[in-house]
C-alpha cells in the first residue's frame, strides 16, 4: 500500500507499507520458531508494559521535585523514539515495529475519546452564566488576545524571515497560534489539582475563566477546522454541508439524548447503582457520536465530547459512568496515548539556525506572554493582587493533553512538518515543569488564613453571640452536633449563629460547587444537604432567638476540603470551626469503622484554621433530643495553657445559662512540684478566677495532685463513665509535669495527649469528648 503526501514545506513523501492478509494476531508462543513481535497480540502487550513501566520509572523520582506526570509522559516517549543514539533506536523499532504502531494507536485514540467523553460528562455548563463579569472577562481576553497577537506576529515573521514561504507554512503558523492561545478546561483542572489548589479563590477563578474561554475555543476550533477543511478542497457546499450537519448533531443530543439521560436519572432511585443497560447504551451513543464526527471529516473527539455534555454530572449517573471508566482510561489509556504522541518526536530535526524553527519559538514565547498579560490587566482592574493575577496568567497558559493531541491530528494530516511537531511538544514539556513551579512560588492559598485578627472563644465578646461553623460528613454527625449545641446553653442573651456546613466528595463532576441554603423553609427542593438543612432549620425554629441557623454544602475532592472548611470559617468570622472524630462508634462502645482521609483533613483544619477548632468525639450514647432529657454532666479538664484556656471559656457559657440543666464540673489538674514561670501561673490563675466566679450550685470545681502521666491517665479514666461530655484542651507540643510520659503512648496527635486517651478504640464509655485548640495566632 503507498500513500503520497503534500507536508507544510512543500516537499512531496512517499510512504510504502507492506500488510498481511489475514493479520496475524497471536503466535503459538515458544513452540513456533518465529519473532513472536510479527503479531500483533504480543507486541501490543510488550509495548503496553513497557511504556507503564517506563512512563512511573520515570515519574516516581520526579514528582519529589513537584514535577507532574505530564512530562514523564513526554520524556518516555522521546526515549523511546528516534532521538536518541542508533543503538537505543534500534531496540525501540524492534519494540514498537511500524506496522504494530496502527493497533496501539488506534487503542489509545479510543481511549482518548472516552477521556474527552468524561470531561463533557464533569463540565457543567450553567456555571459559564453564573461565572462573574471577573472570569468571562479573564476568560475572553485570555483566548483573543493572544489569538490576535500571534495571527499579527506569522504575519511579520512570514514577511520578514521566512523567505522560502508557501500556503503549507502559511496556515502552520496560524494553527500554532490557535494552538498556544486556548486554555483548555481539562488541561487547567488537572493542573489545579495537581497544585491542590483547586478549592482556593485562584482555582475557582481559573476554573471559571477557562470554561468561559474553553466555549469560545470550540466554536474557534470549529471555525479552523472548517477553514481548514474549505481550503483543502476549495468547495463551498462541502464546508456548509460540514456545519449543518455538526448544528443538526447538537440539536439532536440536546433535544433527544438530554432528556433521556435526564430520565434514566429520576428512574434510579436515590442511593441505588445505575443499571448496566443504561451505562451500555451510553457507551454505544459515545462509539456512534465518534464514527459520525469522524464520518464528517471533523476531530473524533467531538462527537464523544458534546456527548459528555448531555448526561447529567454528579451522581447518579455521571458518578457511575467515572466508575467504570474513569481509572482504566487515565490510568492506562491516557499515558499510553500521551507517550505515543512523544514517540514521534525527533529532536535531532530541530536546527535553530534554520529562520522557520526560530519564528516558530518566537510565536510561542510572543503567544505565551500575551496571554499572560491579558490575563493579568483585567484580574488587576478587578483587585487581584498581582502576585496572583501572575499566576493566574501562568495557570491559563498551562499546555496539557489536549494540546499534545492536537499536535498529533495536525501531524497525521501533515500541517505540521517533523520539525515544528517536535518544537511544539518540547514547549509542552518545558511549560509542564516549569508552570507549576512558578505558581507554587507566586500563590500560597494558606496565607489568608493567618491569624493576625484574634478569632477564638477567649477573645469574642463575652456574654454575646458565639459563631460556630460545624462540618458534618455522615448523617450521624447531625444528631451529634445538635446535642453539642443543647449541651452548650445558647440563649437570647448569648446566642448561637451555627453555620452547617455539608461536605460531599467530588465526584462525577469537575468543578468544586458551593452551595447556600439560605431558605430552608422548602429543604425538599434543594438537590443536595436536604437532611442537614431540615434538621438545623427546625432546630432553629424550636430555639428561636437563642439559635441561628445557615446551612451549606461544598462539593469538593476529599483532599482539598479544608479550603472550604477554613474559608467558610474566615468569611464569617467563625469563633470555631467544630469538626467530627474520624472514628465512628457503635452503641455497645466498639469502633464501627475509621475514616483516615477525614483524619487527614482534621490535621489540615488544625494547621490552617483561621480560628480556634474542636474535634468532637461522639461515643453514639445519646440517641435523642437532649433538650428533652435529664440533667447532662460535663467535665472540663484543665492543666494550663491556651487550649485549656480556651475550653475553660467555652465551659463558662454553659455555667451562666441558670435554667441549662447541665451540671459542669471543672477538674483542675495540679502537679507535686510546679515548674512553670510566674507569668504562666498568674495567667492561669486570672482564667481559673474568672471561671469560679461565674458560680452556681451546679458549677463543681475539683483538684486533682497529680505526680506524673500515669497518675493522670488512671484519673482521666474513671471520668469517661461519670460525664456525657468531656472538654478538654489539646496542647500538642506542650509538655505539663500532668501529663510527663503520655506523649510516647500517644496514637492521634492531633488529639493531644489527654484526648487520645479519651478517644482510644480501647476505652468504653459514655462520654463523649471535645478536644479544644485556640487559634493559632502569627502575631
């Protein structure tokens, strides 16, 4: 079989590939005396392990250095290919022969389609309204601009440089421009993530620039294309047969497909698993929607994209259609499919003394640096500090997969000649490292959360109202934080204002989401946090003037939702952020299950919070209203301290409600021989003073001497069936003659030593316990 084709610098190839017919899929293995690699079968698996093994080889001591698996990617498929001396190209022909190429090649491009299929499903396209005039305006700018300046920059280069020019070398230029001035959303996702800042106030406005840009750049892409296609074969009524049938397709799949997905959603019933039938009659639509753009001569992909956009994100569809293929496909699909890109690469083609090589390097670093600057002048009219309009810049110029596959379809078609195809990726690879290092200099989104401002339980107002924001994961911690807001008195003197805040893991979508439930008259009408919004509005209602209520629900991955936790806390200068156990127990006393991704969010709120934080370690003894109960016992634990301070000051509201019916106990540790300085004491003593003079027939103050830990533990004990709540302060770090030798017996850090003896999965009892840490203060 010969092909003949006309490459971007006018020179004419010819290419002769000779096939079996019928292909030879699968050898007999040792017992054939044939190269088992003449079939397909096993030279597809050899090349699949080799490219894993290679690509995390080489991704396992780079990512040390916070470079991303992008230019691992890259990197292998560059060692792979033609660059490297003849006796390594040797082995990687024998690796990946000529005519194997086309059957991994084809499994990679399919897994690409359902890659971009994925990206569709995760985009929701109502945010693009809701996004600000701040974002579409980043957004526009940073598409146009730099699409303008590059298309002005081919121009002079043509002119001025590039003297042997022709149509071919005309019309690259221009595609590269195209290329290097979208921003892709896919692309700028995985980038935030990989940064983990894709809760921050900087990752939700480049998430929302680069979907506003992202809709303009398909409607450019289509345009190109059709350009493209129109100047190929000179045909007027092939390019508006093109667009008719591409308007004819996204009517049918918002008009017919939309409403299907949508009704395959209302027949799942809420909690139950999506039926096979419905997920297989998805991936039929995906394989239809790809063979019909393909058919139309537009990219394969689209079909499978615009697909994406009519089925519902989130759960329960779009959740199960990511189960089944989101780990396959970009754990195994995408490296395979981005290493096969690099493996064209031939460095070796690139001369910088060559005048088309050098205008191609000058139109990425001119388009690179317009759109960073149109993305910094608008964020700073807007008030965006300049460090984070810079890197906001910098995260919109981020390159990734799409580029690279674009790169590739530019290739095949011989738009892009051997030279300006390995410029391109190498750009890639250089903005995939060097990208993600300047931002992690230039943005720290844990610094808003310093806590210059005194926000802690000691320093509000005394007597007035208290801001509590409470996080509730498992519908247990409702129960859980509504008794702890009964056991804490509020009243109309000193109220309460709770902020329930809802977390639910991303999945099936893209972007975080946050969401107010300011109305909670009508929680039934709210997709998400009904339970939580009922709960604390009615509870509300039967507290009314002494308790307000204001639930929210932030959707965002497990490991980034401390940002949402800490801003909610920040924005309404929350006094404490109160945070639920990672151990769930039974009511026979026994640890049902333990969360270790909640315990890791636990120690970044500890670490971050722009308040003071209580983990609250509910025992599941108390199945009821406590408001409708007898007398309820609680114990503050005290041994000096900030934390203990502060507990003491959250004890001290509950002793000056009268008609509280709670019995508090105060236990003051004391130790033989006290080593602490007489600032310390007298601090100390004026905190304990002005709790015991709250007094009260029900306010109990006890002494303890204690010689060491083990006197202190033996104490501690015995509370945990006397009390139904223990508060107690965490100081970590800080060592008390109290509690001398506890800390090298302690499990959980984060809950101090005291607490990790009342929270330990060997302890039964009845009382549940809340570990106390101030507010961390920079100054």
């Amino acid at each position: 079989m010969n092909n003949t084709r006309h490459n971007a610098t006018g020179v004419f190839k010819s290419y002769g590939l000779c096939l079996r017919f019928p292909p030879k899929v699968h050898s007999l293995g040792l017992w054939e005396n044939k190269d088992p690699f003449t079939y397909s079968l096993p030279s597809l698996e050899v090349q699949m392990v080799f490219i894993f093994a290679l690509t995390h080889l080489l991704h396992y001591p780079l990512k040390r250095l916070g470079i991303p698996k992008l230019f691992a990617e890259i990197l292998a498929g560059i060692i792979l290919g033609p660059t490297l001396p003849k006796k390594f190209s040797d082995l990687t022909k024998r690796l990946f022969p000529i005519d194997t190429q086309g059957v991994i090649g084809t499994l990679t491009l399919f897994g690409y389609m359902l890659f971009m299929f994925l990206v569709g499903v995760k985009i929701d396209l109502s945010t693009v309204n809701t996004s600000g005039k701040k974002a579409f305006a980043v957004g526009i700018l940073a598409l146009m601009v730099p699409f303008m300046v590059g298309n002005m920059t081919s121009q002079v280069l043509l002119k001025e440089f590039i003297r042997d020019k022709d149509d071919g070398s005309t019309a690259s230029l221009v595609f590269v421009s195209s290329l290097q001035s979208v921003s892709p959303f896919v692309v700028v996702v995985m980038l935030l993530k990989e940064l983990k800042i894709l809760n921050s106030e900087l990752g939700q406005l480049a998430l929302a620039s680069s979907l506003s840009s992202e809709v303009l750049g398909i409607t450019l892409a289509f345009i190109m294309n059709t350009l493209r296609s129109f100047m190929d074969d000179h045909s007027l009524s092939s390019a508006l047969q093109r667009i008719g049938l591409i308007i004819c397709f996204i009517l049918v799949v918002f008009i017919i497909i939309r409403p299907a997905m949508l009704w395959i959603v209302k027949r799942t019933p809420e909690g139950r698993p999506v039926k096979d039938s419905y997920i297989y009659s998805v991936i039929l639509l995906i394989l239809l929607a790809g063979a019909f753009t393909h058919w139309i001569g537009e990219f394969p992909i689209l079909g499978p994209f615009i697909i994406g956009f009519a089925v519902p994100d989130g759960p329960p569809l779009g959740s199960a259609l990511e189960d089944k293929l989101d780990s396959f496909v970009s754990g195994l699909f995408i490296p395979l499919f981005m290493t096969l890109i690099s493996l064209r690469v031939n460095l070796q083609a690139i001369d910088l003394s060559n005048p088309y090589a050098i205008s191609i390097v000058v139109l990425i670093i001119v388009v690179f640096l317009a759109k960073v600057v149109a993305c910094i002048i608008p964020a700073c009219i807007c008030r965006v500090p300049f460090k984070d309009a810079l890197a906001l810049g910098l995260i919109m110029s981020s390159k990734g997969i799409v580029q690279m596959s674009f790169y590739s379809f530019f290739r095949d078609d011989q738009a892009f000649n051997e030279e300006m195809f390995a410029l391109l990726v190498t750009s890639t690879a250089v903005a995939s490292v060097v990208i993600p290092l300047l931002v992690k200099q230039l943005y720290d989104p844990s610094q808003k959360y310093a806590g210059y401002q005194k926000r802690s339980i000691m320093h509000s107002k005394q007597g007035g109202e208290i801001r509590i924001v409470m996080c509730i994961h498992r519908p247990d911690n409702i129960l859980a934080f509504l008794n702890l807001i009964d056991i804490s008195c509020p009243t109309k003197e000193s109220p309460m204002m709770v902020y329930a805040l809802h977390l639910i893991e991303l999945h099936g979508r893209s972007q975080p989401l946050f969401i107010s439930h300011e109305n909670h008259q009508n929680p039934e009408e709210s997709p998400y946090s009904s339970g939580v919004v009922y709960a604390f509005g009615r509870h509300e209602r039967r507290h009314k003037g002494s308790i307000c209520a204001l639930a929210f629900t932030a959707i965002s991955p497990r490991k980034l939702m401390h940002e949402d936790i800490c801003t909610l806390a920040l924005n309404k200068t929350a006094s404490l952020i109160v945070i639920p156990f990672h151990r769930k127990w039974a009511v026979d006393g026994t640890v049902e299950s333990e969360d270790f991704e909640l315990r890791s969010v636990n120690c970044k709120i500890l670490d971050m919070a722009p308040c003071s934080v209580g983990i609250l370690v509910d025992r599941g003894c108390h199945q009821g209203d406590l408001s409708q109960q007898q007398q309820q016992r609680v114990a503050v634990i005290f041994f000096g301290g900030r934390d203990d301070h502060e507990a003491l000051f959250y004890a001290k509201r509950m002793a000056k409600s009268r008609t509280s019916g709670i019995g508090l106990t105060m236990v003051n540790f004391i130790p033989m021989v006290c080593e602490a300085s007489d600032e310390v004491k007298k601090l100390d003593s004026a905190v304990l003073n002005e709790f015991t003079n709250v007094g009260g027939e029900e306010v109990v103050y006890v002494e303890e001497v204690v010689k060491d830990g083990a006197e202190t533990a033996l104490i501690v004990r015995e509370m945990v069936d006397e009390f139904d709540l223990i508060i107690v302060g965490r100081h970590w770090g800080v060592e008390f003659p109290q509690t001398k030798g506890l800390k090298e017996w302690s499990e959980l850090p984060e809950m101090g030593v005291i607490g990790d003896i009342l929270s330990s999965s060997d302890l039964k009892g009845r009382a549940s316990v809340l570990v106390v840490q101030q507010q961390k203060t920079t100054a």
